[in-house]
C-alpha cells in the first residue's frame, strides 16, 4: 500500500482549542493549514496516519477537466492553489501542470463532452476537443487511436503520498497540533451544540468541530443521529517501476488510466475498476443513489456479500468512554483489497497501448474506500441542527484535486469570513427532501436562532436548512450522559434486526 511521507506527531492533545478537526486527509489538514493562518487555535485528530487513507491512494489528477458545473469555482480555485502550494507550504507536493486528457470512441460519452465545453467556455477555462490526429499530436509512441479527446494544459497532477503530508507540516509550523493514532470516538455537546471532541486520549473543548472523516464520516455521523447520506465504493490503483515517459500528465482511456509519477514510474488504474458492496444503507435510499448508479452501470462491480452482514451488525451507537469501531484494527487504517483481475486488464491495455514500452513492472497495488454522495459532489457545511458541527467530506472520487480548495473553505465558513467560492451547492440541506425538511421545521428554526446569536457573521444563503437529526439533542435529568442527542433505536421488530440476529458478535445498539 502506499506510505505516505511521515509526519511527526504533536506529543501532547491540547485540553481547549478554537475549532477540531477529525480526519488527517488532504481535506482536514488543508482546513488545519489555513485557520491556522488565520490565527486560530486548531488541533487536528487522526485515527490512524496522515493521509492514510484516499489521500495517499489516488490517482493524482488535480482537474478542473469534466467538473461538475457547481464544482468548477471550487476546481479553479484549488488550482490556482495547487500552482503555488510548494511555495506557500514550503514543501514538495508533487503537483506539475502536465495537463488531463480524456480519450474515447464512445459518441455518448464524446456528445457529453461537446455540452461541458459550454461551461468550460463560460468559466474562462481553456480545454479543447482534440480530433484523432490531434490526439496522436500529444501522444507520439501511442500505438492506439481514439475518435476524440478532451485536453485541458492547464490542469494537472500532484504526488499523493507527498501533498498532504506537506500541507500538515506547513500547519503545524503556523500552530497547529497533529495527533495522529488518535481516534475521535464522538461529539461532546452542550445545549444542543458543539462543546468539543472526545478521542481515545481524551476530552478537548472546541467551539467548533470539522468532520473530515472520508469513508467513515457516515458512520460518525450516524452514532450521533446525523443522517449523511454517502456509501462507500472501492477503487484499485497500482504503480509501475520506472518506464519512459509517454505523456506527462493525466492520460484517462476506458480502459485504462495514467498519471506520471515523480520516481519515473506510472500510477495506473482501471476507470471502470470500482466495486460496491450492498449494504442496508443502499435499502434505505435507494430512490437517493438509483440515478447515479444508472449513471455508473457497467462500469461498476456490485456485490452482495460479507459486508452487508458487517454493515447490519455493527454497532450504531457507542458509549464515549469505551473504544469506539474507528479503534478497531481493521478500521484503524481502511485497507481494502485491490481487484487484480481489473489491474490485470488496465496493464494489459496500456501496453496494447505503448508497446515501445516493453515490460511493466509491477512495482505494488492497493486499493481504496471512496465515500460518494447521491449527487457526487461533497457536503461543506456546517450542520444547521448541530450548531458548530461542519461537515468537509463526501468528495465522491474526486477530493484530491479539490483538496487544497475545499480547505480554505471550511476555514472560511467555520471562521465567519467571506468564502472565497459560493457554498451554497454543498449545503448539507440539499440531502434532506421537503418532507423531511418541514418535519424537522422545529428544531431548524430553534437553532437558528442558536446559531444567530451564538456564531455570528457565518456567510449568508448557507445555511438556510436544517440537517437531519433522527432526534433533537434533548437534555434528560434521568440520562446522565444528558448532553447526548438521543438515538433512535431500532424497533426490535425492525427485520434487519431478525436476519442479524444469528451473525451478531458485536454489542448492538
Ligand atoms: C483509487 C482512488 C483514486 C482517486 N483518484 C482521484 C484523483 O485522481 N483526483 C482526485 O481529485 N481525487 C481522487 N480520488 C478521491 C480523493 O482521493 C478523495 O476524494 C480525497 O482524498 C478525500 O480526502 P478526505 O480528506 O476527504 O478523505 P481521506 O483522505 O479519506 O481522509 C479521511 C481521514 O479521516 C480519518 N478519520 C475518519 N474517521 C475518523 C475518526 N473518527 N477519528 C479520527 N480520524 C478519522 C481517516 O483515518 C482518514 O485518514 C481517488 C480516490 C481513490 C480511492
């Protein structure tokens, strides 16, 4: 698997801090880089290493090539970061403006590139779509020819294993501490917002919390009542030794996808290399995740298997003095395993592809778990029902490149500055239908008031609708762990409990 550059650890966990950040991905510590900036007190907690998890096993395209229109602010500006990230951090990141180029044959899918060169055109950004010759043009020892391209020079690619690591320390020299093997077990609140994190070292007091958890952002939600919805795919990546160079940036055919690397060698996936397990959560929002799933179909691997049962038996809530599942040896680093057998088809195909190349050599391959959202594009948001809760997460395959972006925005939003980018298409709202919305009326219109008086100058148009808490966070004289919200439990008659019953190992709850 890949190894991230190391980054040392912060001793001692503070006992109060200004904001808290869970998650040491390239989305938690570029928000730990510039509130610290800012000159606020921050402290980022990591269940297991920086950059562990997706940050460190992409493909390394930073693109603004084929955004979604609502992310295309955020994609430009994360580039223009990204131009000068080495300077500001005073590191290597790896990033080189080498330039994505998609090819295909496929008409729908060239028809559908045609259409994004409209926003392209109206956002300034400057891509082009190439003809076959132009393609042989840009890819002189290609052996294959493809009826059209999608190039834009002006994207590029960045060295995963380097970038956040180099963003971390960059944050930490502004102040920030990094506790890394530090699991955040949950929230603590207090009249109904946020009054700081409880990690498996202990308490720390925050005003305000950013939860940039990546595939287990979900589950750390849903211990505290808080309906995000995102499901987890897993994509396989490998790296070659050093092979002569044959295009220097992001090259993405259907069948196999390029980016050089620094150490001479090339990451190389298979576009379509993705498997999703079913589980419950799939049941229950179906209607959420059906058009994306159309949208994918076929290019996806789904299964129903031992992680529905996983998914059905583990717990839901835990109590914050015990270890929670984020310190489980499994969960400690999520380290799915790759799918050879599509590695072996995108091998096969590069080298259809670049014969002159001669032998790949394989140098490793590893996989990773890529938390997506029904509309594929991330929540930035603080969560109207958990004032002082932001969520930074849900970046749906595409966070790396965003990455540097997506922090500075959550530093804005969270500090009460002006966002340097439109927020509002990643309001955590737009997950939560009508209906929902009036049934939770009530507690909305409750802390929003909260909210006004107590965090002030939050940018305007955000945050205009509630999240979904299954349950209000209600004191109980009775409960003496009162500044819980209180959970839903499931009804004993609910059938998912039934069929688990047998496989139950773990404490349910
Ligand atoms: C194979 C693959 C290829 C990809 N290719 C690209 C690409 O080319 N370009 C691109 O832009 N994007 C790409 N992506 C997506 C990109 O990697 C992610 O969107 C991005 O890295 C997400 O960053 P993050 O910080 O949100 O999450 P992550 O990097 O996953 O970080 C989340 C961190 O939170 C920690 N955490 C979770 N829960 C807790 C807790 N309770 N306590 C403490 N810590 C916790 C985790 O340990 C983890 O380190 C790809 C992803 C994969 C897997």
């Amino acid at each position: 698997m890949p190894r991230p550059e190391p980054v040392r650890p912060d001793p001692q966990i503070p006992q109060a801090v200004d904001v808290a950040i869970i998650g040491g991905g390239i989305v938690g510590v570029s928000a730990a880089w510039k509130l610290a900036e800012m000159g606020v007190r921050v402290a980022l907690f990591e269940k297991g290493e920086i950059a562990g998890e997706q940050s460190s096993r992409n493909w390394g395209y930073c693109r603004q090539q084929g955004r979604d229109p609502r992310e295309l602010p955020l994609a430009m500006m994360s580039l223009a970061l990204w131009r000068r990230l080495d300077h500001e951090v005073a590191g290597e990141t790896g990033f080189r403006e080498a330039g994505i180029l998609y090819v295909s044959d496929d008409k729908a899918t060239i028809a559908g590139w045609e259409d994004w060169l409209g926003h392209a055109r109206a956002h300034g950004i400057e891509t082009q779509l190439l003809t076959h010759r132009e393609i042989a043009n840009l890819l002189p020892q290609c052996a294959r020819r493809w009826r059209a391209g999608l190039w834009t020079p002006s994207d590029g690619r960045a060295e995963p294993e380097k970038a956040a690591p180099a963003i971390a320390r960059a944050a930490q020299r502004l102040g920030a501490t990094l506790h890394t093997r530090t699991a955040v077990r949950g929230l603590d609140l207090a009249a109904g917002r946020i009054a700081g994190i409880v990690s498996e070292r202990g308490a720390v007091r925050a005003q305000a919390v950013v939860l940039a958890g990546g595939a287990s952002s979900q589950a750390f939600c849903r211990r505290h009542g808080i309906v995000l919805k995102a499901l987890n795919v897993r994509a396989s990546v490998l790296r070659t030794g050093p092979l002569p160079e044959v295009f220097a940036g992001g090259l993405a055919a259907p069948d196999f996808a390029i980016r050089r690397r620094l150490d001479g060698g090339y990451s190389l996936a298979a576009p379509g290399a993705t498997t999703f397990d079913i589980v419950p959560e799939v049941l229950r929002w179906l209607a959420d995740f059906w058009p994306a799933y159309k949208k994918e179909q076929g290019r996806m691997k789904v299964r129903l298997g031992r992680a529905f049962i996983d998914a059905l038996v583990a717990p839901t809530h835990w109590s914050l003095d015990k270890p929670s599942p984020f310190e489980d040896e499994d969960n400690r680093v999520l380290d799915p395993r790759p799918d050879h057998g599509a590695l072996a088809e995108a091998v096969a195909a590069f080298r259809a592809a670049f014969p002159a190349l001669g032998e790949v050599r394989i140098v490793e391959r590893w996989a990773g778990m890529i938390d997506a959202t029904p509309d594929a594009i991330p929540v930035i948001s603080e969560v109207e029902t958990l004032p002082g809760l932001y969520l930074a997460t849900g970046f749906s395959g595409h966070g790396f490149g965003i990455g540097p972006g997506a922090g500075r925005l959550v530093a804005e939003l969270v500090s009460g500055r002006a966002p340097s980018v439109d927020p509002t298409p990643f309001r955590f709202a737009r997950q939560h239908n009508a209906r929902q919305h009036n049934a939770r009326r009530h507690n909305a219109r409750q802390h929003t008031a909260h909210h006004h008086n107590g965090s002030g100058g939050r940018p305007s148009g955000h945050s205009k609708h509630p999240g979904r808490l299954e349950d209000a966070p209600r004191p109980s004289p009775k409960n003496p762990d009162k500044k819980e919200p209180r959970i839903r439990r499931r009804p004993a008659s609910d059938k998912r409990f039934l069929i688990a019953w047998p496989f139950c190992r773990r404490d349910w709850r």
